[in-house]
C-alpha cells in the first residue's frame, strides 16, 4: 500500500496552487489579448483592403451592386406636369394613382410641393409618406431646379443651399436619392472646362452633406450642360463620392447612337427617366424596349426604373399604356 505523505506536505503543495492558478491564469489573459489583437489586426487589413476596394471604384465612379440585375419600375411625377401645375390634381392624389395601377415606387420632384422651392411643412411631408406607405408606394426620390453653371457666385452658392434643403426634405420622405441638374449652359465667353471647375466643388459638398443624411444626390443628364455620357461620366469622376451618380434619362442622349449612350452611363446610374422616345440624328423615335433590358442585364443595374412620358394628351392614358409595354418587357 504506498505511503500517504504527511498532511504538511498536502497542506505544503495545496499552499502553492495560489500561484500556480495565477501563473496559469495570466498566460490564459495573455493568450486571449493576443488572439484578440491578432482578430483584430485581421480585421483591420480586411477592412483597409475592402476600403481600398471601394474606393477604387469610387475613384472610377461607378456604383458598386451585386452580381445580376433586377429592376423595380416606378413612375416619375413630372408625366403628370400640365395637371399638377394647373392644380387639377394632387401629389397624395399621383400616390393614389401609382397604388391603384400596382406601381410600387414614386420620384416625388419638388417642384409640385406646396411652398416650392422653400421647403414644405413637416406635417404635409409626413402626411405624404404615410399615405403612400398605407397604399404600397415609397417614395423613393425627389428633385429640384438648380443651376451650378451660371456665372454669378452668389447664384450657385443660393442653388447649393437649395439642393441640401431638399436633402433634408428627402430624409424626411424615406427617399434615398435627389435628383439635381448639372446647369443650363456654357455661359458666353466660358468654356466646359471652366464651368466643370466652379460645378465639381459644388456636387461634391451637396453629396457631403447627402452622405450625412442617406440621401444619394443624383445628377440628370439632361441635354444641357451635360450633353453626352462622356461629360456626364468625367463630371461623376471628378466628384469623385460614392454618394453622386447618374440619374439616366434616356430621352436626353442626342448626339451620336442613344443606345451606346446609355450602356455607357449604367454603371454610373443611381435612377432613371425611362422615357417613351430616344433622339438619333435630331429626331425622336420610338424606344426599344427590350434593347434596353438587355443593356441593363449586361451592365448589372440593379434598382428603381422610373418611367416618365411626356408631350400632348392625357397623363393618365399615356402613363397607363406605356406602363404596361415597360411591364411587357421587364415581365420576361
């Protein structure tokens, strides 16, 4: 039977545990706090890199989406226009309208809030939005009248603070974009270049203050300024923020194939004016539909496609036919 060591000698052994617990304990924190800083290191070269990722395609201005395309058609106000301006019908009303033909997403353009282009009461914006959120709708855009390629200093420092006063408004709606205009013209005696270097500041702070507020400011190219999708895109890189893009309407690429136009300026859109007509040669023709769904596809676009018409005739004809050849074609 082996011997049993004196009580001392367990007492002597058990008097040590102390220390050795401790010793065991402190190379445990240790480990831990290493494992923690390698996690976190980890971490922190994954997100630089991811960053530089990002900002690599920022730098190019294109807007970074999954893999795939899929489109949520919706409707732009401004096919409404002639009535809302004559008072013959409403913004809650053009909400009812969207509910009932199954249009689940509206650009609501400032132009048609009450007080424009102050902006409108708290109380009319959240009437709105819960109108449309009751029926199915968002409102997912708004837009104002600004011109940052006027001469005058003063006038574009107004029209900046225009554009983030509707941010706030957009904010208000739930809408994640804003659409802005580049400007008029080449003031006489300017060139483009000249105009790109008063306008790129001036995008750049609006999308600073939209990134604040997750609100995206989209810039239409709108056959004024902004003619082609080369300026379009060099206005974009020059931004250079992944909360500034392209609000494509289709309709204002008149100067060489209208097509090529567009597929070149998918992957910097954030929105759309998917219009009834495009213009080859100084002439408006019918839209291919399905031409552009395969551009879409191509490019990867994925989000709102709100459609627009315009011209003679009653908005609520022209927008219900032109609704069910876009839904035709984006069906299958």
């Amino acid at each position: 039977m082996p011997a049993v060591e004196p009580d001392n000698k367990v007492r002597r052994d058990f008097s040590s545990a102390p220390a050795i617990c401790e010793a065991e304990e402190k190379m445990r924190n240790d480990d831990l706090l290493n494992r923690r800083r390698w996690i976190l290191g980890s971490l922190g070269a994954a997100a630089a890199a991811g960053a530089g990722a990002v900002r690599s395609d920022a730098a190019r201005g294109k807007v970074e989406r999954l893999p795939g395309s899929g489109v949520k058609i919706a409707l732009n106000v401004y096919s409404f226009n002639r009535p809302l301006r004559a008072g013959e019908i409403t913004l809650p009303e053009v909400v009812d309208f969207c509910a009932r033909h199954g249009i689940a997403s509206l650009d609501a353009t400032g132009y048609y809030f009450p007080g424009y282009p102050d902006a409108p009461p708290d109380d009319y914006v959240y009437r709105l939005k819960r109108r449309g959120f009751l029926n199915g709708v968002a409102i997912h855009g708004t837009g104002v009248r600004n011109d940052f390629a006027v001469e005058d200093a003063a006038a574009r420092r107004r029209d900046v603070e225009l554009v983030k006063r509707w941010i706030d408004v957009a904010r208000k709606l739930g809408a994640s974009v804003i659409r802005v205009f580049s400007g008029r013209r080449v003031p006489e005696g300017h060139t483009f270049d000249e105009v790109l270097e008063w306008m790129v500041p001036l995008m750049r702070e609006c999308a600073s203050y939209g990134s604040r507020r997750g609100v995206i400011v989209g810039v239409q190219n709108h056959n004024d300024f902004l003619k082609t999708a080369a300026e379009t895109i060099r206005l974009v890189e020059a931004v250079d923020s992944e909360w500034f893009g392209v609000v494509l309407d289709v309709g204002s690429l008149r100067q060489g194939d209208p097509y090529a136009e567009i597929e070149k300026l998918v992957p910097y859109a954030v929105s759309w004016q998917l219009k009834e007509n495009v213009w080859r040669g100084g002439e408006a023709e019918p839209i291919d539909l399905g031409r552009v769904k395969r551009i879409i596809e191509r490019a990867g676009y994925r989000g709102v496609l709100p459609i627009e018409t315009l011209g003679p005739g009653d908005p609520n004809q022209k927008v219900t036919a032109f609704l069910a050849r876009v839904r035709e074609v984006f069906a299958t």
